[in-house]
C-alpha cells in the first residue's frame, strides 16, 4: 500500500475516535499537569458503530484466494489495531502489481462525500449492489468499488488483474460482504 492511501487509512481511523467536545477542565486546575489527562470516550453514533467492525471479518480466506485465482492468507489489518481496513494477499504479502485485495470499512457520509466529483478520477455507477454503488478510478492506483447500504459503507480495491477484471471480483466480493453485513 503506498504511502499516502496509508495516510489516508489512519487519517479516517483517527477521525472516527475523535470527540468534537472537549473534556472539562476543573476551575481549580493548576498550571502545571500534575495528573494524568483523561479523554471521554467517542461519542457511539452510526458511523462509531460501523467503524467498530472487523474488515477481515467480512470476507474468508477461501472466498478471496477463489476471486484471485491464487491462494491468499489469511486476511490482517492493514494498519495495526485498526478493524477497518484489512488485506489479502498470496503468501509473502502484497506486491505492487501483485493480485491482493483490500477492505476498507466507512460510514455513509464517506460514501457519499467520495461521489464528489474529482478532475482526473473517474467514477461510475455500478448496479444491483446495495442501495448505492460506483466505481472509482484512480490513475496510478487502479479501480474500487464504493457500497452503501443504510448507514453502512465500505471500498474494496483488487489488485493485479486489468481493470475489467478487478471491476468484476470487486463486484463480486462486494455482494459477499453486503451478505454479512
């Protein structure tokens, strides 16, 4: 995964642990620490709660490697102690050009911000999968398909085949995924 769809990936992560409330300082707090600093927790809204599932949940290990072609591993996190965005690929992990997929789970408000359109990318509409659905396509970065269903929404990108292709096991894992959701 390159760098900045990393950065991306955290970048979402992190923004669903945020709080836009700030915690209460006491009136008579010193100036200087002299306790630990305690956050209140997230708020739990939809989008929390959607952000609370596991990715490497939604899709087995045998459902890919048959999507692929090739046998994978088992999926993991793409970025550590984050259930959002979970990876597949053969033994040895992913290879730029390598067939692999990816699972990011999202909220609805994402999806729906990510239809926004964007000089360059190329988006279109993909029927019969949930309530709404596209591609997008990236130069440099290939082909996803975006799901929402309700509040709950999710990308998943194939890697290593040409863009027919990924169009057609994105597709497919997609309908998979909406199964479990």
């Amino acid at each position: 995964m390159s760098p900045i769809r990393s950065l991306a990936a955290v970048t979402l992560f992190l923004g669903a642990w945020t709080s836009s409330t700030p915690a209460p300082v006491p009136a008579a707090a010193p100036r200087a620490i002299t306790q630990p600093i305690r956050f209140a927790p997230p708020a739990r809204t939809a989008g929390a709660l959607v952000m609370a599932a596991d990715a490497c949940s939604l899709l087995t290990q045998q459902e890919v490697s048959a999507a692929l072609g090739v046998a994978v591993e088992k999926g993991q996190p793409v970025v550590p102690n984050s259930p959002n965005l979970c990876g597949w690929a053969p033994p040895g992990g992913p290879k730029i050009d390598g067939k692999k997929v990816t699972l990011f789970l999202s909220t609805a408000q994402q999806h729906d911000i990510g239809r926004t359109p964007v000089q360059g990318i190329e988006k279109s509409p993909v029927s019969g999968v949930g309530d709404d659905a596209y591609y997008v396509t990236t130069p440099g970065f290939g082909t996803a398909i975006n799901v929402k269903r309700g509040a709950k929404a999710f990308q998943i990108r194939v890697g290593g085949f040409p863009p027919d292709k990924e169009k057609a096991i994105e597709k497919s894992l997609a309908l998979l995924v909406l199964k479990r959701l």
